[in-house]
C-alpha cells in the first residue's frame, strides 16, 4: 500500500468535532461547576476529558502516531455519559431537555466514528510523526 501524500479530507472533520467535544465537555463542566463554584473531583473529571479531546485533536491535525485513539478514546466516555442522560432524562418524561441531551450526543459521536474511520488511522499511522501539517514534500523541493 503507497502511502498519501497529501492529508486526506476527513482529517479536518475529525479536528473540527474534536474541538466541538473539548467545548461540549467544556459546557457540561461548567454545568456542574455553576450551582457551587468550587474545585472537586466532579468538576476534575470534564476537565480532563477536555484536555483529552483537544490533545487528541492537535495530535490527529499534525498527523502524529495514536492521535486517532486519544480522540477515540476521548469521546467514548463523554457519549456514555451523554447516552445515560438521555435515558435518565426520558425515563423522568422530560421531553425539551431529553431533546437538547440527544443534540449534544452529535459531537462525542461523530467524533468517535470520524476517529475511527481508516484514513485518519493511516494519516496517524507510524512513521508520520516529522511530518508537515500539509503533507509530504515535493520531489523538487530542497532539504
């Protein structure tokens, strides 16, 4: 199999829903940081799943080993969590807010598949971890 040369376009998609992710995490930490602004290990766990998220976002855009599966692995949790709301929500018949649980599913989702999908496995795949955001060079260019 030849390698790309050029990123393939489901690369920026997979950035672009993972930093939709890092802001949706974002959003239901501070959800559960607004009643009571205070610091605590309920407040620490978005955060990290954050931090997570935009780091596997910049990994896949540079195109470094295993940044499709820091993605993937940061929208797993969150899609979960997101899953048992809606189901929760439902259950209690609230019918506008299990709407509003059910739209923020879109980006941990998406991000998982566009993770997931081959092309951005092989543009993260190994040997690549030098290379330009743009891709390879051309052959008349000097080093």
């Amino acid at each position: 199999m030849t390698a790309s040369r050029e990123r393939p376009l489901v690369v920026p998609f997979a950035v672009a829903f993972g930093f939709l992710l890092t802001a949706e995490v974002l959003y239901l930490g501070w959800l559960l940081w607004e009643p009571d602004p205070a610091v605590d290990r309920f407040l620490v766990v978005p955060l990290l799943l954050a931090a997570a998220a935009a780091l596997g976002s910049v990994l896949v855009l540079q195109g470094r080993r295993g940044g499709w599966a820091v993605l993937a692995v940061a929208a797993v949790l969150p899609l979960l969590a997101l899953l048992g709301l809606v189901f929760l929500l439902d259950a209690f018949g609230a019918g506008a807010q299990t709407w509003a649980a059910v739209l923020l599913l879109v980006g941990p989702l998406v991000t998982l598949v566009l993770a997931l999908r081959r092309p951005v496995r092989q543009w993260c795949g190994s040997g690549r971890a030098r290379r330009s955001p743009g891709g390879r060079r051309r052959q008349g260019s000097s080093r």
